[in-house]
C-alpha cells in the first residue's frame, strides 16, 4: 500500500512539473501592427473630422483595419503617403 501512494505522489509531481515547465502562449510580435494608429490619432495627421477620415479610406486612399465594430485602425505610412502625393494619390 505504501509503495502505491508512492507511486501516485511521484506521478503528480511529475505531472506538476510537466505543467509548469510548459511554455506560456505569449503573443506573436508583428510587425505591421506597430504602424497602426487610431482614429484620434488619424484625425490629428490628417487635421480632418472623423466622418472625412472613414470617407477617405472608403474612397481607397488609405486602408482602414477593423477589430470588431467599433475598434478602427489606420495604418500610418499609407497615410503620410496620402498627405504627401496630395488629393490624387489614390491607386
């Protein structure tokens, strides 16, 4: 009897072990998520209200990223590539 507690108590420190050296899921650096900036942000880089911001991207001159309904993002470059070729910088 005393050798089968044995057994068990080793076999859950070795499950306890196995649990802790598993690796934690951290999460993927990627690197075009550094470039995205928010509607505030959009707003202020371009100096225009939020409704022209989203008509502009409607319209294709900039990309607009979406995580849900309400949570939009802007991806800088293509923006400061649409402020500097003008109003005709669409593709």
């Amino acid at each position: 009897m005393k050798t089968l507690f044995a057994k068990l108590f080793r076999k859950s420190e070795t499950v306890e072990i196995v649990a802790k050296t598993k690796p934690a899921i951290s999460p993927l650096p990627s690197e075009g998520m550094e470039n995205l900036i928010k509607m505030k942000e959009a707003m202020k880089l371009i100096k225009a209200s939020a409704p022209t911001v989203r008509k502009y991207a409607r319209l294709g001159y900039y990309k607009e990223y979406r995580f849900g309904e309400k949570l939009v993002f802007y991806n800088r470059e293509e923006m400061l590539n649409f402020i500097l070729s003008g109003s005709n910088g669409k593709k």
